[in-house]
C-alpha cells in the first residue's frame, strides 16, 4: 500500500494535469503567483480532492502550505528521489 506521501503525490499531479498547470514543476516551485499561479478555487479543490483521497490536508489543517514540497512534507516521511 502507498504512503500518505505517495498517494498525495499523485493527487497533486492528477489535479495539475485538471487544471492545465506544469504537473511536471519541481517541488519548491510556490504553488500561488509567479509559480503554478493557482487561485483560490483551485486550492480549495486541491484541499478537497486531498482530504476526499487521503482523509487530511494541510490547509484544513490550519497550514498555508507554499510549495508542493510543503504539502507533501505535511503527509510525513521523505521520499528521497523526489528530493
């Protein structure tokens, strides 16, 4: 069985792939402005599709995650070769 982690990670991506962003950026790009620019619709359907897919997501979770690295650093344990 995947990882939180992992399964996050796919979330993430799939949800790029949506909403026609770079699912293919690196995980310190900033997920809002000059990064992948998502809005405030588009986070509040990442958190959604993170807690329907996993059971938690950090920005219900009081976060304000600003990276993909932060969000998945929410979900626990590192995976080096995303690193």
């Amino acid at each position: 069985m995947a990882s939180a982690r992992t399964r996050a990670e796919q979330v993430i991506r799939t949800f790029l792939q949506r909403a026609d962003k770079d699912a293919e950026v690196g995980l310190d790009v900033p997920i809002f402005g000059e990064g992948l620019g998502l809005d405030s619709l588009e986070t509040a359907e990442l958190s959604a599709t993170l807690e329907d897919e996993i059971g938690s997501d950090p920005f219900s979770a009081g976060l304000m995650p600003e990276t993909i690295r932060e969000i998945l650093d929410f979900y626990g344990e590192t995976d080096p070769v995303a690193s």
